[in-house]
C-alpha cells in the first residue's frame, strides 16, 4: 500500500521538526511547508491525506491559506488541523471551523493526542479512497459487463447461455437467440428445460452427454447436434459446454453452465456436398475406366489411381510411383508433343488432349490419349486423364486392314466382271441385229448357254463382292 501524504505547514523550523518527530510512521510521507505560500504549491504538485496547519504565519496566515486550499478541487475536501496556541489564539477555533477546520490542537501539544488525532483522519481518508476505488472499479466492472454484453448479443449466428447446474434453468441467453431460432426471448427463461427441450429429439442423448462430462470431468465438452426452430426447420449447432463458479458474497460458490451454441447449418450442408463430390470422385478415380495421375510442375508423378498403375505395370507402391516422372514413361520421340501440352496446361489451365505412347510392364508401347488441366485454385498441380487406346487401336488396324481387302477385291471383281458381261452384251446385240429365224436352233442354244454361263458367273461375283462390303463395314 502507497504511503500517505501529510502536509506539515508551520513558519517556524522547530515546530516543524517536533511534528515530525512525532508523526514519524512508516506509512506516512511527511512534507514540508514553511510558509502558506508553499503549501498552496506543494498542494497543486501532490495528493494530502491530511494537512497539519499553524494559523500565525507572517505574510498567508493559516486561515487564508486554508480559504484558499477549500477553493480549489483537489483539495476541497482534504482533512485540516489547525495549530493554535493555547491563550492567544482560541478565540480563532470558531474561525477555523467556518473554513472547513475538521479539529485543532493547541501549543504545547500532547504527542500521544496528535498521534491519535492524525490515526483517526489518515484511517478516514484510506476508507474513503478504498470506497472511491470500489465504486471505480464496480462501475468498470459494470461498464466491462455492459460491454460483453453487447459483444455477445452482437455475435453472428451465435447464442451465448448461461444455466445453473441444479435443474439446468437458463439464467442467461444472447439476444441473437430469438433471431436464429425464432423463440421469444423470455421463452427461454420460463421453461427450466427449455435449451434441451429444443434440441432435435435425436440428438438429446448426446447434447445430454456433453452436460455430463462438462460436470464430471470440469473440461470443455463440445459436439455437433440440431436444434428445432420455431417454425419447425432444424438447424445444426457446434456446442460447446463449460463449468464456472458464481462468487456470491457471504455464500459459497455456486456452478453454473455456461455454452456457446454457434449455427453452422449451411457449413454442416457444405461438408455434406463437399463429402458427397469426394465420394463421387474417389469412385470415378479408382472405377478403372481412366488413369488419373496427379503430378507438380516439373512432371514428377505426386499420385495415380490403380488403372494407370496397372497401365504401366508398376506395384502400387506410392513411394515407387512417386518417383516416377512423366519422361521415365514417355519415349523420347513424344517428348514434344508431351512438352507443349505442359505449355498449354501452363498458359491455359489446361491441354487439349493429345497421343502418345507409354511404356507398358514388359518395355511394350502402350498407345494412349492424355488430356492435363490445372487443379483448382494451384498453379503448380495439375491432374492428367489417360486413356489407353490398344483396344481402340487395333480395331482401326483391322478396320483399315478389311477396307484394303475390299478395293483389293473390288478391283479383281470389277476386271472380273468385265468378261461376262462383254460375252452377255455381245450375243445380246447379235441377237437383236439378226433375224433369230435366220439362225438354227444350235447356234442359238450356244448362245444362249454362253449368255447364261455369264450370267452365273457375275452372280458369283457380286455375292463375293457383298461379303467384302460386309467385312469392310460400308456399303
């Protein structure tokens, strides 16, 4: 505790220096003043407890100085003893008074009355700071309180409560509480069972359980639950739950519950989509119908799902595939082609897809088509699609191999063709330019077997060259 300032005013060095002598304390700071002049400016330097105040000085006698001194705020309500001597100067007590006078001691002074007298006016003025400070303190604390108050009915989708342990009452709620919910506020104050009543049915047990465990164990029981709006929505909460102390004076320390209940309905709904795209993700990455390979910006392999790994023949070992760069598997033929694509997916986010060959598990060329594009908000990863085009390749292979065969065929049918057909057109015009009575009957039955000998074989012909047009796939 600071020391307590006493002003010693006096004109005389020796009557200073006795009252010192008397009043030597270790907790008080004793000052001096010699005159009514210095006391006025030591009084505007310093905080008095007490002033000690001789009324005959030369110059300021002490009932102007104490005029002067009750003018003033800071000291206005300083406590002051006046000094007098015993036979000339009592007839100024009634004087003193009048300017504020809280006693006096006459010359020559008993030590011990001093004493006592100062003990009494210093003890008054400690109770008076302490309750000034009190009341200091309890109106910071109340400002402090008004202020939290106001912070927490100002956080967003938030409730603030507080309940008492016995029956779980609610003795406190955030007004933000009426605008997430839809409640009255004083709702909340009427049912002792209000908070847990409104909590989604289902989820009552495990709101129950974080009660339990903030009571038993002391620690911050936090979870995830519903609680049913006012007109029949339900909306997810992050609770957390914790144990305090009220400090009732004369009683002893009461608990109470107090929560923070914050809604994260769109966030929990988020996670949900978020959760569902990642299924809907790992099911098309590992459904083995496109290698998905993710790799950093120098074409190092970071991950791949099993179609690639099984593509390339390697283990699906992560740390074998991490190795891996895309030019470890591409020959050196494609290395351009692989390069520009790495261009475009940098300037564009990404590639248009492009062919090249990888190496397969036993060195065999593997045809493949890939298309990269630039994983969402990153600059260095991106996630290449592979398709492997074996399947596809050797069906074109036959598909071209068929259509040669056919115009191969083609062109002996279409020479093959020409005999008959000049043999039936020949006889057909001999026919027309002679008189068919002019001819005997075997010159005409030659004819007629030559054009049907004709006939026969194009027939063959063009059922050879219908199954060319059927195994070459085109009309």
């Amino acid at each position: 505790m600071p020391k307590l300032n006493i002003l010693l005013v006096d004109d005389r060095q020796e009557n200073l220096l006795t009252l010192e002598s008397v009043l030597t304390d270790p907790n008080f700071n004793l000052v001096r003043a010699s005159s009514g002049e210095q006391a006025l400016l030591k009084s505007l330097k310093n905080d008095f407890a007490l002033i000690l105040l001789d009324v005959h000085m030369p110059v300021m006698d002490g009932f102007e100085t104490a005029d002067i001194l009750r003018s003033r705020e800071r000291t206005a309500d300083v406590p002051i003893i006046f000094i007098t001597a015993v036979y000339h100067e009592i007839s100024y007590v009634l004087r003193a008074y009048k300017l504020g006078a809280v006693d006096y001691v006459t010359k020559p002074f008993e030590p011990e009355v001093l004493r006592a007298k100062v003990a009494v006016f210093t003890e008054l003025y400690q109770r008076t700071q302490n309750l000034i400070e009190e009341r200091e303190l309890r109106q910071r604390m109340d400002l402090a309180r008004l202020s939290y108050l106001d912070v927490l009915n100002r956080l967003d989708r938030s409730i603030v409560w507080e309940a008492s342990v016995s029956d779980r009452h609610l003795l406190f709620v955030s007004q933000q509480a009426e605008k997430i919910l839809g409640y009255p506020h004083h709702f909340w104050f009427e049912d002792p069972d209000f908070y847990l009543g409104h909590v989604y049915p289902e989820d009552r047990p495990f709101v129950e359980s974080l009660f339990k465990k903030a009571l038993e164990f002391g620690c911050d029981a936090r979870g995830e639950h519903r609680m049913v709006t006012a007109d029949g929505r339900s909306l997810w909460f992050h609770t957390g739950i914790q144990i305090e102390q009220i400090k009732v004076e004369g009683d002893a320390p009461k608990l109470k519950y107090r929560g923070l209940s914050v809604e994260i309905t769109e966030l929990k709904y988020s996670e949900e989509r978020v959760r569902r795209s990642e299924a809907k993700y790992r099911h098309v990455v590992e459904a083995n119908m496109l290698g998905y390979v993710f790799s950093d910006r120098l074409g190092i392999i970071t991950d791949a799902n099993h179609y690639f790994v099984n593509l390339i023949g390697r283990d699906l070992d992560r740390s074998l595939i991490q190795s891996l760069g895309w030019k470890d598997i591409i020959p050196a033929e494609f290395w351009a082609i692989h390069d520009q694509a790495i261009r475009e997916v940098k300037s564009k986010g990404i590639s248009a897809p492009f062919e090249v060959k990888i190496v397969g598990r036993n060195g065999n060329l593997i045809p493949v088509m890939i298309g990269a594009t630039l994983l969402e908000d990153s600059k260095d990863e991106y996630v290449a699609f592979v398709l492997d085009l074996t399947e596809q390749k050797r069906i074109e292979s036959e598909r071209l191999y068929a259509v040669k065969q056919r115009e191969e065929m083609l062109s002996v049918v279409s020479h093959d063709l020409k005999a008959p057909l000049s043999a039936i057109l020949l006889y057909t015009s001999l026919m027309i330019r002679k008189d068919l009575s002019q001819l005997n009957p075997t010159e005409i039955k030659r004819m007629a077997l030559a054009m049907e000998r004709g006939a026969q074989r194009m027939k063959r012909l063009i059922e050879d060259l219908l199954d060319v047009a059927q195994i070459g796939g085109v009309g």
